[in-house]
C-alpha cells in the first residue's frame, strides 16, 4: 500500500515511467493518450527538447534564488513576454506555483488595492454558481461548486452569488440568446445593487468555464456587459484564465475573444504546460501604481515564487508556442476536433451538448436529449468513461454535478496543440467505446 495520500484513498493509480508528445506509458507497458493534456495543462505535450534545455540551462546557472533577495533574467523575461502579450492596461506580473496559488493571490491583490485606494469596507467578492476558483480556502469561497465547498463551508468567507452564462441549460426555449444575455447583466447588476457596489471587491469568473462545467462558452456580449457593468460601479473584473487560458482556447488569453481587457487575469497550467509548476497574476496598471505610491509593497509572497527553473520552462513554452504558430494550429485543429465528435456524437441520444473553444471542448451527456434529463449521480457515468477509456489507453477529463454540484455529467477534452488530425481521430474512436461500453454497465 503507497504512503501517498492519493486521490482515491481505495486505490492507487498506475505509475507513470515515461512520456512522449502526447502519450504517457505506465510500469505495466500500457501506453495512453493524454487527450486531456492532463488537467488541460500540457499544451506542448510531453518530453519536448527545447523545453527541457531550458530547464538545464537554468539549473546549471541558479537553480533557486529567493525573491526576498533576488530577481532572475528567466522571470524577468517571462514577465516582459506576459505584459506585452496581455489585454490592455496589464502591467504587473506576479508568479506564483499554480492556480489555486494565483486565484489566492488575486483575491488578496484586489483587496489590497481597495485598502490602499481608500475604500478598505470593500469587503465582498462576487462570482457566478458552479464556477471552480481554486482548492485554497479563498479560492473555494469565491467558487461556487457546491460539492468542493460543502466540507469547509463553515471556513469560508461569504461571496454573493449569480447564474452561470451556461446557455445550454440556461436560455429558455423561445428565448433569444441576446435576451438571455441581457437577463444575466440585469441580474447581476440588480445583485451589486442589492450589496451596495460599495462593498463589492470584485466580480470573479472564468472566460470559458473549465472543470465544473465543461469548456462552457459565454454567450456573444455577455463579457462586454459585465466590464461595462463593473466600470460603472467601480468594481475590478478578476478572469480567471487558470484553465482556459495560455492558448488554449486559440488566443493566448481567452478572454481576448470576447473584446475585454480585465483588472486582474490568473494563469497557471498551460503557462508551463505541466515542465514545471507555475501560475501568474496579472495587474492593470492603475493597480500596481496605487500599491507601488502607497504601501510600497504587496503584502503576500511563498517561498517558491518566481523560481527560476519553473520561469525558464515556462518562458521556452511561451516561445516555442509563437516560433510554431501554435495558436493558429489550435484554432484549425480545434475545430476539425470539434466536427470530428459532431460527426460521432452530434445525434447521440445520450450526448446533449457539445461545446468550448479551440482545442478546449467538453461532451455533457444526458438521459433524454429532448428534455435534457441528466443521469442520476449515483451513476456516476462520468467516472465510468473515465475507467472505460483507461482500458483503451485514452485519458479524459471527467466530472459530476454539471449542473449544481450534484445532477450532470461531462467529459472534456484538452489535447495537446501538438496533436495531429490522425491523433485527434483515434482520440475520438476511443472516446466513442469508452461512451459506448460505459452506457451498457
């Protein structure tokens, strides 16, 4: 039995002893497809040269330096790279160890500006049901997925609440989508207005809602309504690009696609595609001007912030995905992944919706298509595609409770951008008798 606390206390994985672009191989010769990139981290896929140089290039030259005492060439470059490639205004990077770490430091960054900008009874985030921010208990208080949050509710600081922009379960039948839209904008400013928008922080949400919905899309204007709802009354727009993010939906930022430039953007995953651990928080200008005229000082820091051989790996992923054209390949070959499960999928009586962006997308299946009927949990048909599709050497991205926490179940897809069009074939062949075999248990 492993000493390891893993995932499934009953059960411990196979072992991982090697990997190569998009396949992993365990002690007992199995060899598998990460069509999940993991948890949509492995962009680049797996083994690649030029990162894997950086990275001993770095540990021959500083392997660790503490940020109380000094700054690195490798963070420096990767925080010059992040700026200019951000949504406008953003002028301050800074790196943490992964996405629960970055949502945290966001939360805290944001508080902190309040404080020093003179208004410290801002004291309440905003964010929408069944989103995922993070394991962190701040991160997990501003995330609305019940199940995560049920154990440690009684630890978490209250956060207002309102709908997802999840059209598929959202928008009525005779509803048009801008009206549906407009619907969500006038909920959530009737909330702000409800709290006092002088309380309000900041309102939170994923661009493309990744592990709790599945690579749910918003719908086309929802996101310019919301900057223009916070702009109004003063409230900071935190995008929490943790999974969406670093190109893979088919722009370096997500958000990008719907025309707005957050306060504060978290990344983490793709920005070292998985070589190291890593995240990033982003801070508009006026941010890090208030901190830096005030205090001086943001009051937060970790020991392996800004480590150097995780900012060389990350800075080569970020190279490597411009010197390839990488984000136009994830635009092309996302989509030809998405006709592929249109053609398997897109009548499926069990398949209700097929959604997301670039090489970002999601099946939620269902009991009945018509009535959009989901299985019952105790089912829990997402857990047995993930086995069913184990057995066929293909990892997904499994979860429940896609609709409250609960009711729901889906599967996402996050290859790497690296995967070929005969890859993205056989990801779906084997998706498709995983689904099968999963639906005769």
């Amino acid at each position: 039995m492993s000493h390891i606390l893993h995932r499934n206390l009953r059960q411990v994985p196979p072992t991982a002893v090697s990997s190569d672009g998009i396949r992993i191989r365990d002690r007992a010769g199995r060899v598998y497809i990460d069509a999940s990139g993991g948890a949509a981290v492995s962009s680049l896929g797996h083994g690649h040269p030029d990162v894997i140089a950086a990275m001993h290039r770095q540990i021959d030259r500083c392997a660790y330096a503490h940020t109380a005492f000094f700054t690195t060439d490798a963070a420096e470059e990767l925080a010059d790279r992040l700026i200019a490639g951000a949504p406008q205004h953003i002028g301050g990077v800074y790196l943490v160890s992964g996405g629960s770490e970055a949502m945290e430091t966001a939360l805290k960054l944001a508080r902190q500006y309040w404080v020093e900008a003179g208004e410290p009874q801002r004291h309440l985030f905003m964010a929408r049901r069944q989103s995922y921010h993070g394991n962190t208990l701040g991160a997990l208080a501003v995330g609305g997925n019940e199940w995560r949050r049920k154990a440690f509710a009684p630890l978490l600081m209250d956060t207002l609440r309102v709908s997802a922009c999840y059209e598929y379960r959202g928008r009525a039948p005779h509803q048009s989508v801008d009206d549906y839209t407009a619907g969500l904008l006038d909920e959530l400013e009737t909330n702000i207005l409800k709290a006092g928008p002088e309380n309000i922080i900041a309102f939170v949400a994923e661009p493309v809602v990744g592990a709790t919905g599945g690579a749910i899309p918003p719908t086309p204007g929802y996101f310019q309504g919301v900057r223009e709802i916070c702009d109004r009354y003063r409230i900071l727009l935190i995008a929490d690009e943790v999974m969406c993010g670093m190109g893979r939906t088919g722009t370096m930022y997500a958000i990008e696609q719907d025309g707005v430039a957050p306060d504060i953007i978290a990344i983490a995953k793709g920005l070292g595609a998985g070589y190291q651990p890593i995240g990033a928080v982003l801070a508009h200008q006026t941010i890090v001007d208030c901190l830096r005229g005030g205090s001086g000082m943001f009051q937060h820091g970790h020991t392996y912030m800004g480590h150097p051989v995780a900012a060389a790996a990350a800075l080569e992923v970020q190279k490597v995905i411009e010197r390839d054209g990488l984000l136009g390949r994830v635009r092309s070959r996302g989509a030809t992944l998405r006709r592929m499960l249109g053609d398997v999928f897109g009548t499926h009586e069990h398949v209700g919706d097929i959604r997301g962006r670039g090489m970002f997308l999601a099946l939620e299946f269902v009991q009945d298509r018509a009535d959009k009927r989901p299985f019952a949990p105790e089912r829990k048909l997402h857990a047995a595609i993930k086995a069913k599709a184990m057995e066929n050497g293909l990892m997904v991205y499994p979860m429940g409770g896609t609709i409250d926490g609960q009711y729901g179940d889906h599967v996402l897809l996050a290859p790497p951008f690296i995967a070929t069009a005969a890859d993205l074939s056989e990801i779906v062949s084997r998706l498709a008798d995983a689904v099968e075999a999963a639906l005769k248990q």
